[in-house]
C-alpha cells in the first residue's frame, strides 16, 4: 500500500479530494433516483430519510464510541445539538433535494458554493467581523458566476420559474448549511469533531424521520430496488466516506486548503452532470463555474492569510 509511506500533507490532500468527489456525486445520484421510471417518482422527503437511515448505524456508532470517556451532555450541550442538527444535514438537505428536481445538477452545485460567502457575511453581519477589499471582490465574483449560470439552465431548461424555484431552494440550502457551520464551530472545540459529528447526524437523521412520518404514508419506503441502490450509495459514498474524510483532511492540510481543493466539486459535478445525465454544457456555465471558484478561492486565501 504506497499511501502507508505517505506525509500527512499528501495524505490530507488525497483526503481532501475524495471528499469532493463523494460531495459533488451526491446530485448525480439525486437525479439519477428521480429519474427511475415508476408511476409516482420518489419524492425529496422520501429520499432524504433513505439516505439519512442507512447511514445512521455509523454515525450512531461514532457516537457512543467517542463518548464512553467524554463528559455527559448539559442541557445546553442538548440544545445547541438540535439546533445545529436541524439547520446543518436537515434543513439543507431537503431544501437541496427538493431544489434539484427543478434544475440542473451543475447549477445546484454552483449555488452550493456560494457557503463560503455566506458565511463570511454571516459574520459580518451577526458576529462582529470585518470585510476586506478581496472579500468584497469574493462576493462579487460568485454572485456574477451564479447569474451566468443561471443563464445557462434557462438557456438549456426553458423554463424559467423552474430555474428560479430550484435555485432559491438551493440558496436556502447553502444558507442553511453556512449557519449550520457558523453555529458548530465552538461545539466542535467542546465535544471533539467524532463525538459532534455523530451526535449531529443522529439529530438529523430524527428530524428527517419526523418530516418523513407528518408529510408521507409509511407505504411510500416501498420502492424500486434502484431507488434503494441509489439511497446507499448516497449514505456511503455522499455522506459517510465524504463526511470522515473531510475532518481528516482538515486535521493534516487545514481548512482553508481544504475548501480551496474543495473546488474540485463543481467541476466534478458539471463533469459527471454531462457524461452519465446527458446534461449540456455551454460557454455562459464554465465561465460561472470558473467565477464561483474564484471567489470561493479568494475568501479561503484570506482566511488563510489572516490566520
């Protein structure tokens, strides 16, 4: 096994890559399970709590094995949890699957990108932070790419209150997700990022099941064996593998350098999006994409610098 003799940098790098690419597969997936052909396709709600509920004995593992020596939980411990749980693999889930059955995958994951914007503003606006000149240059940079790519799916979808429906589902997703990381940072010094993780997929993978039992019949978790095949590679590959490999990346290379090979994913989206969707590609959506990515490589060069 060559990587045995490999640095920690290089080891944090090819981790970093990996869970770019279990990330950005997730909306090829997404679509791929829309797209099974049976009378009434597979709803957001549903496909969410599949992908949530196997991968649950993971993280539920995770969790009581990170906790046998730590401290009990306060009840304010508990409260941050649920909150975080909520907004992070809840809320910006379902507002993401529910935004994909309405565009394409390449623009989803655009939008997506834009969290590193958000939660620069995030703390701007609520925590007191400053903005530098390049980060202003970051807002502006992804914003224009976003619109370019918005051209492109109205350009290729035709349907232009379809592109503005799912892309303001996918804005809240990424904006949900941006308060998720804003809020946890603290509750990861305190818990540890194993013990935090798990918990906060448990909570969760709760508040799907809830969602899934108020809007839908219970009959509807009889489907398709591809609908199933499509929900586990969803919990390995998208959520489970991409989750742990992230916070190994993070260890060895760092944040800031892990966001910035992050920006492999759009690419891999959009790539992946064109070969196994037959999705187009144009002009106006590469150079979005290549605008998005610089500002997200502006933001995460000065976090990088400042620190």
């Amino acid at each position: 096994m060559p990587w045995k003799n490999w640095s920690s940098e290089r080891l944090g790098v090819m981790f970093a890559i990996v869970a770019a690419l279990g990330f950005s597969f997730k909306a090829i997936l997404v679509k791929l399970a829309y797209a099974v052909p049976q009378a009434v396709p597979v709803d957001a709600v549903t496909l969410l709590s599949l992908r949530m509920l196997l991968s649950l004995p993971v993280f539920g593992w995770v969790a009581v094995r990170a906790g046998r020596t730590a401290p009990p939980l306060t009840r304010r411990d508990w409260l941050a949890l649920a909150v975080l749980g909520m907004l992070g693999y809840y809320g910006a889930s379902i507002l993401d699957f529910i935004g994909l059955q309405y565009i394409s995958a390449g623009l989803e994951r655009l939008i997506l990108f834009t969290y590193p914007t958000l939660t620069l503003l995030i703390g701007v606006l609520f925590m007191g932070r400053a903005i530098k000149r390049r980060e202003v240059g970051a807002l502006l940079l992804s914003y224009a790419g976003i619109g370019l790519a918005f051209v492109h799916d109205v350009e290729f979808g035709g349907d232009v209150r379809a592109v503005m429906i799912g892309g303001l589902f996918v804005f809240a997703s990424s904006l949900t997700y941006s308060l998720y990381l804003s809020g946890s940072a603290s509750m990861i010094q305190r818990l540890g990022a194993a013990r935090f993780t798990g918990l906060v997929m448990i909570v969760s993978t709760l508040s799907t099941q809830i969602h899934f039992f108020v809007a839908r019949p219970l009959a509807d978790y009889v489907q398709p064996l591809p609908i199933y095949a499509y929900g586990a590679a969803m919990a390995l590959f998208s959520t489970v593998l991409p989750v742990f490999m992230l916070s190994a990346a993070i260890r060895r290379i760092g944040p800031s350098t892990t966001v910035l090979i992050g920006t492999l994913g759009p690419v891999l989206t959009i790539f992946f999006s064109w070969w196994l969707l037959g999705e187009a590609i144009s002009l106006a959506q590469m150079a979005g994409t290549g605008l998005v990515l610089a500002g997200v490589w502006l933001v995460s060069s000065s976090g990088r610098r400042a620190k």
